[in-house]
C-alpha cells in the first residue's frame, strides 16, 4: 500500500547527513545493509513538502476495507500493535514513544472533519424520520468510534428495512384497491345483466299482451260477423213473413191461419232460444272484456311502478359509481404520494448509506495509515538500537576513543531532534492531507448529490407521465360507462314509453269496440 512513499522516504533517508554521519562511524556495517534498512527520519524542519504532503493517495489509494469487518476485529488489530509497540525498548533506558500521541494524531485529523456534513443538503423533510436523520447526521468523527459508526450504519440498515416494509405494505394496499375496482367492475356487469333480462322479460311480456289483443280482436270481430249474419236472417225473415201475410189475404183461409200461427210460434221460439243464448254469450263477453280491461290497467299500474323503482336504482347505481369513481382517484393520488414519498426516503437513506461507509472508510484508512506509521517507526527504533550496538561494540574495540563517544552522542542528540521534528512535520502533513482529501471527499460528495438530482428529476418527470396516462384512460373509462348507463337509461325509458302506448291503444280500441257493442 505505501510501497511508494516507503521508496520516497528512503530516496530522502539516502541523501539526509544522519545517513552519512551513521555510514562514517561504521563503514562495514553501511556497505553490508541495503538502502531499505537507512532511518526514514530525512524531514527538513524548514521546508514543509515532505513526501507524506506530496503524497495524497493515502486516502484513496490502497486496499479497500470490507464493511462487514466488526469493530472487534479492528480493535484486536490496534491492542497487537500497542503490544508490539510496549516489547520494543532500548537498552539505555530510553522511554518509548507513547500510544497517545497516535491517538492525538487521529484526534487532529478526526477535528478536520467536523465540518462535513453527514447526509444531502438543501433537501426538504417529508417526514419525521428524515428530520432526525438530518439532525443526527452532523457528528463530528472526534466524538465518534468504529464501534459507533457501526451501530450508526445497522440503524440505517434497519431504517432501510422499515421503509421497505412500508413500501411493501402500500404496493398491497394498491392491490387490494385494484381488486376492489375489479369486484366493482363485476357488480356493473351483473347489474347490466340483471337490467338486459328484465327489459327482455318485459319484452316478452308485451309480446303476450300483443298475441291477447290480436285474439280479443278476432272474438269480437268473429262475434260482430255472428251477429250481422243474425240481423240479416232476421231481416229477411221479417220480409218474408211480410210477403206470406200479403199472398194469404187473398185466400182468406181459417187453415192457412191456423198453420201460420204455428210456424210464426215455432220460429219465435227458436228465435227467442238463439237470442238469448247470443245474449248469454255477449254478457260472458263483456264481463270477459272487463277483466281485461281491468288486469290491463293493474299490469299498467305496475309496469310504471317497475318504471319508476328501476329509473331510481338506475340513477342510485349511477351515483354509487361515480362515488366510487371519485374515491378511487382520491385513493390512487394518495398512494402515488405515498409511494413517491417513500421512494424519496429510500434514496435518501441509500445516499446517507453510502457517504456514512465512504467516511468508515476513509477512518479505515486512517488508522490503516497510522498503523503503518507504527510500524515504521519500530524499524526505526530497531535500526536506533542495532546503530547503539555497533558503536558501543566499536567503543569497547576502540578502548575508551572519545572522539567515537562524542560522536555517538551528537548522534543520538540529532535523532531525537530528527524525531521530535518528524512528529511536528507528520503532524502538519497529516493535517494538510486530511484537507485535501476532506475537499476531495466534499467534491465527491456534491457530484454524487447533483448525479441523484438528476436520477430523480428523471424519475419524478417518469411517474408524473404514467399518472398522466392513467388518468386519461380513467377518464375514458369512466366516460364510456357513463355512456354505457345513459344509453341503458334511454332504451329502458323508450320501451316503457312503447309499452305503456301499445296499452293505452289496445285499451282505447277496446273501449271503441265496447262502445259499439252496446251501440
């Protein structure tokens, strides 16, 4: 991971004076070690680019962490690193450098961070959840752990879920509505139903009363011809028995008397026999005629009243389906709400997501950073210790040369002012680093925020269209049902209209023929 800066760092370590003065005081030593064992300390307290500032890709560049990794595990990995920091120890009696000025690094770099918000800005809250997420979103990373930044990132999760839950829970209830709308499709269509039989029951019903006049007509008309052919027999019998009565005068017979008042007795008595049975079937007739007239006017009455009851089903129905049209298009507006703000909250929360694992990240690499910073500095501590041997070896060889002590010392001296000046300038080029990448980190951030402006744009120009293409074919539904039912309401007024005329004709016609019969 630092394979680079560790090549830079020894590139400097080649060309600082420590390196040399350490190559003066032991010259077979320094030819044998290779350029990678030279103390990495060559930072000038003067010039403040070192090869950690000009170095930046410490927090983009190397491997990334998995986010599934436990804080324990980590923590494990940073008690290992305090453990070998403690066995490490020189034998002079040199206190080692303490863990806390580590911490005190990552609590410098952590201070950077406080400005940076958690979460999208300048976006509106449409709902509770949303608010406390904006404001619990605006920690700082100095207060904040692995241990927390992970149970913040299992809450998200867990608000994730809920929000998904909720999600589910509406795409059914627009089911349910959807099913609803069908069980009210299938009551229009059984009550078109039920209307179409009973206009064709009336139709046969008509139809029967039709086939009744026609018979009622050939009665009477069979009974008006009876009864001209009796009028006319009569007639000429009353003009015959006028000619036989002028022919007998002239005879003047007592027998011919006789014999006509025996067939003048016997034909009146017949005639009298056949009138009053023509009378009988006449009176049968009219009370016939009566009843008709009388069951016509009661199926009249009660044709009107059907009229009437199936005008005002007819106009309730019409009603019923027009509330029901209106709170099926109240009902789908506020799901669409719904389900649009739900799909808001959700991108909200993949985008809090996303920026809450690039920051547990980006702390991953810190103490990543930090950790081979440690261990760095055990190298040097133990090239510290391997120089401190050869050169109290080379004191004992040399028997007490005080100008090889001298040296020795000015050289310890120079590497704790070496050290001392690289804690300073880390310091520095940390901080510098951590604004860098912070201004990285935020312009990632913005991009990220205009690219989900854009998807959502996009996405909300999308759903407007589809409610606009559901709307229209509501509206032409709604328009053809309502054509469906006025048309229904046309045909069932103007067959009762015909109806209730074919009654009132066939009950004119047989008063005219009443009329005539007693005429």
């Amino acid at each position: 991971m630092f394979r680079k800066l560790k090549n830079k760092i020894e590139e400097e370590a080649g060309k600082s004076p420590v390196n040399r003065l350490l190559s003066g005081a032991s010259p077979s030593k320094g030819e044998s070690d290779s350029p990678s064992h030279a103390p990495p300390v060559s930072v000038n307290a003067s010039s403040p680019a070192t090869p950690l500032a000009r170095k930046p890709a410490i927090w983009s560049a190397g491997t990334p962490r998995r986010l599934d990794q436990t804080p324990t595990k980590v923590k494990a990995a940073d008690v290992d690193s305090d453990a070998d920091l403690s066995t490490q120890s020189t034998p002079q009696a040199e206190k080692p450098l303490p863990r806390a000025e580590s911490r005190e690094s990552i609590n410098s770099l952590a201070g950077m961070f406080q400005s940076l918000p958690f979460g999208r800005k300048n976006r509106d809250t449409p709902s509770d959840a949303e608010s406390d997420l904006d404001s619990e979103a605006s920690f700082s990373l100095r207060t904040m752990n692995k241990e927390e930044l992970y149970r913040r990132f299992k809450e998200m999760e867990k608000m994730m879920t809920a929000y998904r839950g909720k999600y589910n829970e509406m795409a059914s209830a627009y089911r349910d509505q959807e099913k609803e709308k069908e069980k009210i499709k299938n009551t229009l269509t059984e009550a078109q139903d039920k209307s179409l039989r009973r206009i064709s029951e009336m139709r046969e019903a008509a139809a029967l009363d039709q086939q009744a006049k026609r018979h009622l007509e050939e009665e009477f008309r069979f009974n008006l011809e009876e009864k001209d052919e009796l009028i006319g027999v009569l007639q000429t019998q009353v003009r015959l028995l006028k000619q036989g009565n002028l022919d007998n005068a002239a005879e003047g017979s007592a027998n011919a008397k006789g014999d006509g008042d025996t067939v003048d007795s016997s034909e009146l008595s017949k005639t009298n026999v056949i009138l009053k049975e023509k009378v009988r079937r006449l009176e049968d007739l009219l009370n016939k005629c009566k009843d008709m007239i009388k069951n016509n006017k009661e199926r009249t009455a009660q044709l009107t009243s059907e009229k009437e009851k199936l005008a005002t089903e007819l106009e309730s129905k019409t009603q019923l389906a027009q509330q029901l049209q209106e709170w099926k298009d109240k009902e789908q507006v506020r799901l669409d709400g719904q389900l649009q703000d739900a799909r808001h909250l959700i991108e909200q929360l993949e985008s809090s997501t996303k920026s809450s694992r690039a920051l547990t990240s980006q702390h991953q690499d810190l103490l990543q950073s930090l950790e081979g910073k440690d261990k760095e500095i055990k190298q040097l501590k133990a090239e510290l210790q391997a120089q401190k041997i050869v050169s109290a070896e080379l004191g004992k060889s040399s028997g007490g040369d005080k100008s090889k002590d001298k040296e020795v010392s000015e050289l310890k001296a120079r590497l704790k002012e070496l050290e001392q000046n690289n804690k300073t300038n880390g310091n520095v080029e940390q901080s510098s680093g951590g604004l860098e990448s912070a201004s990285a980190v935020e312009e990632q951030l913005l991009q990220k925020d205009q690219e989900w402006q854009a998807r959502l744009s996009a996405r909300e120009h999308q759903l407007q269209q589809q409610l606009e293409a559901k709307g229209q074919l509501l509206e032409q539904q709604r328009a053809e049902w309502e054509g469906r039912l006025a048309e229904l309401a046309t045909k069932k007024d103007k067959q009762l209209q015909d109806v209730l005329g074919s009654k009132e004709a066939e009950i004119e016609e047989v008063r005219k023929s009443l009329k005539e019969i007693y005429v």
